[in-house]
C-alpha cells in the first residue's frame, strides 16, 4: 500500500470539504446549488479550475498592489509588465484571449504609449521623446525667453 504525499492529502482534503459544503445546501433554495452539486464531480471543472489558478493566480494580489494608495508610477507599471510576462505564459484559447483582452485594455488608456509603449519590452526604460511629443503643442510647449550666449 503506497502511502499518499501531503499534497495528495490536502487536495482530497479540500476536495471533500467543498462536496460537504456544498451538500449541506438546500437544493430547493436556487438552481446555482442543483449546479454547483453537479459541477463539482465533474472531471472537466477541476482541471479547469487548476488551470485558471496556475495562470491566472498571481491577479488578485497585482490588482490588489494597484489599488494601493500613494503608488508610485513606477512600481505601478512594474506590476503591470508582470502581469503581461504571466498572461503570455498562459497556454491556449483562453489564455491568447486573456492577453488580447488585457491589450485592448491598456490601448484605450490615453497615456498608455508614453507608460507602455509597443516597442519597448524591458521594464522602466523611457520612450524615445518623439514618440510621446507627438501630441498638438500649446503656447507652454516651448520656452519664452530665449538664451543668448555671453
């Protein structure tokens, strides 16, 4: 008889705490609860759920760093290129789907090609000038007073 890892253990542990849960439910109360007693002794939710955690795990605490007060820039966009090194990691439909979606998130940012811009792939290193001065300049965007050498 081969004796199981703890990690064996702890998964079948977890495992049997969410079917006692999720039994102790009233089936008559909802139709999310007749699902939720369904899903889980589905082959298909588990492998699905280890994939979401395996790829997808590191979001909540990036999300919850961004939402810090007083973050500074940089080690905002520094969390934010880690999330896009994890999401390109992630295999499959779902993942190319994820980054597409991530992608189109950081373009509608109107000051995403200055932070993040498309060419520059190592982390904190400024956009070339002309690439962010591209913008329709104001009265303020050149200097008033003129220097004139002594």
């Amino acid at each position: 008889m081969k004796i199981p890892d703890v990690s064996t253990l702890k998964k079948d542990y977890m495992h049997s705490a969410y079917l006692f849960v999720v039994q102790t439910f009233d089936e008559e109360q909802a139709v999310a609860i007749t699902e939720a007693n369904a899903a889980i002794y589905c082959s298909s939710v588990n492998a699905d759920l280890a994939y979401v955690k395996s790829n997808f795990g590191n979001l909540p605490g990036a999300i919850t760093a961004l939402e810090a007060r007083d973050l500074p820039l940089v080690k905002a966009v520094k969390i934010v290129r880690e999330i896009e090194e994890n999401l390109n990691q992630a295999s499959g439909s779902v993942g190319t789907a994820i980054i597409d979606q991530f992608n189109r998130v950081l373009q509608r940012n109107p000051g995403q090609p200055c932070i993040f811009p498309p060419h520059l792939h190592r982390p904190l290193q400024p956009p070339p000038l002309p690439y962010c001065l591209d913008r329709p300049r104001s009265m303020f965007s050149e200097p008033s007073v003129t220097l004139l050498p002594l």
